[in-house]
C-alpha cells in the first residue's frame, strides 16, 4: 500500500510546477515581442557557425580584381542582408563580401545617372520636363541641371556604405536597408527610432537597391551638397572623371564629425584600392 502524500508537499510541487510553467511563457512571450531591431553582441555572434559569402548568394563569389580590371560588375542585385557579416571570421573576406553585395547596386544606379545626363545633351535644347522635377530644378537651367545629374563615384559610395552601416553589419541597414544613415525629421514618413532619439527617425528602405537611389539623389539635389556637385563639374570641366577621394573633401555636411569625416573616408578608400571601382558599370546579360 502506497504511503499517503503530505498535502502541503503536493501544494508546494504544485505551485513549484505553476512557477516554471508561468516563467516560461513569459519567456516566449518576450522572445516574441522584445525589440527585434537590436544588434547581436559579439558573443552571440561568436556562436553562430561561420558564414561564408555564397550562402548569401551563390554568386557571391565573382572576383573583384576582375571587375576594377574589366569595369563591369555581374549583374547581382541582393534586395536585403538578414545575416550579420560579422560570421564572416576572415576580416578581408568580409569586406571582400560587403563590396560584391553593393557594387551592382552602385553601378546599375550610376548608369541610369549616365543614362539621364546623355537624355540631356542630345535634347539639343529640349530636355524632357521631368528631369528638371526629379532633380529640383528650374526648366530651362539645363548648366545647373548638368551639376546635378552626375555619377557618385564608387569609391566614395563604397566608403560611406561601410562607414555609416558598420561594414552592413548595423541595425538600420540589416533592418531597414539603410546603408548611408540617412534620417528624417517628418513624422509622416517610416522610419526606425535610434537608441537615443533626437527629434529623428533613421529612413527605411524597400532594399538595398532603394537606399543607393536616395543617397546619391541626395547628394545630387540637397543645398547641403552644392559644393560637392561645384567640385564634380570642376573636374569634369578639366577633363576628369570624378574621383572618390577629391569628393571626400566636400561632404563635412554628412556627419556630425565633419573636422574628421573627409579624413575617415578617405582612409578608408586607400586601405580599400577603392578607387579601382570608379567607372564600373553592369554587364550586359
């Protein structure tokens, strides 16, 4: 005969049960509500197994010696990054990985710019009326028109990319596809809170692809920016491309270090060779 259960002991396991039944749904429920936007710490990422490039993308892979060589980038256009290039442990793979991703944005969006500005001298005096509304400009000023519908060389965007995205590795561009830190002050249009909000939101893009539209049409149009278009229509004026580096120098206006940013970006073009991408277009299928 089975000996009789104390009342009080099966009241204690009971609510012992009752406890850890309680503790885990809270649990779910937090990992189901608790913000999603953060960052993983260095420790969580050290546990995941390593990344390589072509789980990504299978055509991650392609050379980048052969493109600065060649000057076409395959035609591979990534809309998001879910995955944190920090698993990516060998530090030139990953950034070797984060150029193959935004290189093809940067050049497909630099040929439509090329494409527009050729619209512009072949109009012979009669260019299309919505150029002049894309890039907020008088009709008719088609000298202004031409400083602003220009490429941003590669180099420079490649630089800003992984300054301002932390190498893609930062919420905002895993989340929101914004790789340039662009923010906004109107309360009407989406966009993350930072950490410590000041009155701004950080934009949110569709994909990858959207948030190097923006960028460069915001160094194309913003007034923050006209010596920047200034200097671009110098040089080409003396029969230079644009380059990179020279640009660092008109952009103090982008960050909130502006004594150091023109400095920053710049190391970050010469540890890089970046500027062997400036002129790379997409290949032709």
């Amino acid at each position: 005969m089975s000996p009789k259960l104390d009342q009080n002991a099966v009241k204690r396991i009971v609510a012992v049960a009752m406890t850890v039944c309680i503790v885990g749904i809270a649990v779910l429920l937090y990992a189901c509500t608790s913000d999603n936007d953060r960052a993983e710490g260095p420790e969580e990422v050290a546990s995941l197994p390593p990344l390589a490039a072509t789980e990504i993308h299978s055509g991650l892979d392609y050379a980048l010696d052969t493109v600065a060589k060649d000057k076409t980038v395959p035609a591979l256009f990534i809309d998001s990054l879910d995955v944190n290039l920090d698993r990516i442990r060998d530090v030139e793979e990953k950034k070797a990985t984060f150029f193959r991703i935004m290189l093809p944005h940067i050049a497909r969006e630099n040929d439509r710019i090329r494409a527009e500005r050729s619209k512009i001298y072949d109009a012979a005096g009669d260019v299309p009326a919505p150029l002049f509304e894309k890039y907020e400009v008088d009709d008719g000023s088609v000298d202004e028109l031409l400083r602003r519908v220009d490429v941003v060389p590669a180099s420079l965007v490649l630089a800003q990319a992984a300054l301002e995205s932390g190498w893609g590795t930062s919420r905002f561009a895993r989340k929101g596809n914004n790789f340039f830190g662009m923010r906004t002050y109107n309360e009407d249009v989406k966009g993350m809170e930072p950490r410590e909000a000041d009155g701004f939101k950080v934009m949110v893009f569709r994909d990858i692809g959207h948030s190097v539209r923006v960028y460069m049409k915001n160094l194309n149009t913003h007034d923050a920016y006209a010596d920047f278009r200034q200097a671009r229509a110098k040089e080409r004026a003396s029969g230079a491309a644009p380059t990179g580096h020279t640009m660092t120098n008109y952009l103090t206006s982008y960050s909130e270090i502006p004594e150091k940013y023109g400095k920053r970006l710049r190391g970050m073009i010469d540890r890089n060779d970046l500027h062997r991408f400036d002129g790379v277009r997409v290949a032709d299928n």
